[in-house]
C-alpha cells in the first residue's frame, strides 16, 4: 500500500479540539530538541495513562499473578 493512500485511510479528515490547541502550542518550537522533548512527554503521558487505565481494569477484574503465569504460557494468536 502507498504511503499516500494509507494515509488518507488512517487519518481522519478534519482536526479536531485537541489536536488544533497541540497544534497551537507547537507553533512555539523552534528547534529539533524541543520537538523531542516534547515527543518524551507526551509518551510518558500516554505511557502512564494506559497503565494506570489497565491497573484500574486489572484491579476490577481481580487478575493475579497466578493468572498472568498461564497467560505467558497460552497461544493467543488466531490461525488464519
């Protein structure tokens, strides 16, 4: 699949609230190192969303280690 075509089919059409005041505040970086800085950041937002959100579920469900042990050892994948 061509680069142009994987994205118009996986990026959506308009911006929405978020993403335009992310866009505001990008205006204001002016160099490749603030651009990383940034990058870092954000990934450690969204790195400790998801795992705050997965303690929340993991917690609610009342998975323990046991559980976890079995999982390792299962074959998730579905054959094709």
């Amino acid at each position: 699949m061509n680069r142009q075509l994987f994205l118009s089919l996986t990026m959506p059409q308009t911006l929405n609230h978020t993403q335009l005041e992310i866009l505001k505040m990008l205006n204001y970086v002016k160099d490749e190192k603030d651009l990383s800085e940034i990058k870092s950041l954000l990934v450690a937002y969204l790195s400790d969303k998801v795992t705050r959100s997965a303690d929340k579920a993991f917690d609610e469900k009342r998975y323990t280690a046991d559980i976890f042990q079995k999982w390792k050892k299962e074959h998730f994948r579905k054959s094709a």
